[in-house]
C-alpha cells in the first residue's frame, strides 16, 4: 500500500485525540518568595489531531518541542493552558493509554528484572491483568515481536542491541495502548537492523491497527513510515500535512532548509542551506510576530505579525507568504 492510498485511508480514521491550543512552560528561577522569574515556553499554541491507525511524524531540530509534546501526550506534563481531548475519554471509558519505544533500549530496560517481567511492567502498573496471568501475556506478545518463549527469564544484558529494542515493543504493545510513541527507535541500532525494526513496527501496525506517533531526525525514516507530518519549530507546529507534500513540496520556509540540510553522498551543503544563526532562539523570551522571522531568508513585512497555520487537509503552513 503506498502513501497516498494510506493517507487516504487514515483522512477517513476517527481523532482519538485533539489538542487545542496547547501550551506548556515551565518556571526557570524563583525569586526569594518562591514565584517564579520567568518562563521557558517550551510549547507554543499545538493544534493537532492524532488520527486512529496512522503513523504522525515530528520533526523539527533539537530544543524545538518534540520530547516535551511527548511527555505531554503520556500525562508527565500537564498543559499550562489550552486543552486535550481523547475520544475515549469522552465515550466514557475511563483514561487513555500512551506507552513509548525510547531511543536507547540498553538504559531504558531494568536490568535487575527479567524480560517477562519487563514485558508487563505496564500491565501490572496499571493493575490490568492479575499477576498470575503476567507470564502468559509476556510470551504471547513476545512470540509477536519475534522473541522466543524459552528467553523469558533471561536478563536485558544477555540480548542485542536489536532484541532488545524488540522486548521494548513488547512492553509498549503489552497493555493494548491507544497510542505508541516512537522517540527515535532506530537511532542507537545498526542500519542492518533499523530495516528489521521498522518492518517490525509496520507489521505490528497492519496486524494490531496500531497509532503511532514518530519522533524522529532521520527524514528517511519519516518518509517511510509516516502518513503525515508535522515540522516543528520553537514549540509551534509551522507545517502540517501528508508525507509526501512536506517531505517532496515543503512550503514553509523552515521545512525547506531542514530538508535542504540533510547530508547527501557527493552533494556539499551550500551556506544558503542553513539557517542563520544556526541555533534555535531562546524560549524565555519568544520571538514578536513570526518565530522563525529572524533565521528567515524571505522575511517581509508582514512577518511582524503573528502566524496561523493555514491551508487544507493536504498540508498546512505557518507562513503569510504561503497563505
């Protein structure tokens, strides 16, 4: 099934969750009374709908908001302000299920545990199965990831780099969560075994009509898996759509050198191809009108004023010159 076919599918798909308007900072410095100095605005105005059975993929350099949108979606941060809804929530049936695939499965597995209790680590923190059953619910989706029964006693330490990322799927699939994110999951693994992985993930997905969400820097990797995309910049999402539009016809300008930089065999990078200056702007103090006006090659007047993100299903862009 190739991208269009399946965006096409997942445009019909149910929102499972929605978030208006979200905002998230936090306190940096408190003065002698303990109130705060100031802030870091580490989200800034997230409108998004995360649609059943799709793959949505962030994107967006370091510091610009992805891993706290992450923690947001898991409930370890609470918005400042704006709202998320989960349909599920809304039907009545009780709290939504986030679970994650970290990036690094050697420091996010409990080396003292074995794997079977690994597996249903979410299962028994959520008081889902009783803990006679824990055993037989490991092997079963152990068995799905590709793990054999006979390993489950046996210590992280003991599997590879690419096991061991597979025993981390377990664990996220182990208690049927509504979503699964994916924060970098194939950057610590060879390349080798990043296509086992990500082949892994797509059955898991077509089997089970999993939703996930795909944290990642690799474009390559976004482009394979995602139905859409969302680019980040300094807490704001500045373009939205399917893959194919942002990844093959990005229209914000950011999205343009983002893309634009990722390293090609025989192609130098040009000094047009980078954003200047090279590091995001602060957040304790966010930029007056557009956000990325300052790094922007194309700033007009116009740019002094805040930017919406405007457009169609297909793609939408926080751009005035796009609108």
């Amino acid at each position: 099934m190739n991208n269009a076919v399946i965006h096409a599918v997942t445009k019909m798909a149910p929102a499972i969750l929605q978030l208006n308007d979200v905002r998230v900072r936090f306190p940096v410095s408190n003065d002698w009374l303990g109130r705060p100095r100031g802030y870091a605005h580490a989200l800034n105005g997230i409108d998004l709908q995360v649609r059943a059975g799709e793959t949505l993929g962030i994107v967006g350099e370091s510091g610009c908001g992805k891993s706290t949108l992450a923690q947001l979606l898991m409930g370890l941060v609470p918005p400042s302000t704006g709202e998320l809804s989960w349909a599920s929530r809304s039907a009545g049936e009780g709290s939504s299920n986030v679970q994650i695939v970290f990036q690094d499965p050697q420091s996010s597995l409990d080396p003292r545990l074995p794997i079977w209790k690994i597996i249903t680590e979410p299962l028994y923190a959520r008081g889902h199965a009783p803990r006679a059953q824990m055993r037989d619910v490991a092997a079963t989706v152990a068995a799905q990831v590709g793990i054999r029964a006979e390993y489950l006693d046996r210590f992280p330490h003991q599997f590879s780099g690419g096991q061991r990322q597979r025993i981390a799927i377990a664990r996220a699939l182990s208690s049927d969560p509504d979503i699964i994110v994916l924060d970098e999951p194939t950057s610590a693994l060879d390349i080798s075994v990043q296509a086992q992985i990500l082949n892994l993930l797509a059955e898991l997905q077509r089997a089970r009509k999993l939703t996930y969400i795909l944290i990642s820097h690799n474009v390559s990797v976004v482009r394979h898996m995602a139905d859409r995309v969302a680019v980040m910049y300094l807490g704001q999402i500045v373009e939205l759509g399917s893959a194919a539009q942002v990844l093959d016809q990005p229209r914000h300008p950011y999205t343009r050198l983002l893309l634009e930089a990722v390293p090609r065999l025989g192609v130098p990078l040009h000094a047009e191809q980078v954003a200047a200056p090279t590091e995001l702007p602060g957040n304790r103090r966010l930029p007056s009108g557009c956000f990325f006006r300052e790094r922007c090659s194309l700033c007009t007047v116009g740019c002094e004023k805040p930017q919406a993100l405007l457009g169609d299903e297909q793609q939408r862009v926080r751009c005035h010159l796009q609108s």
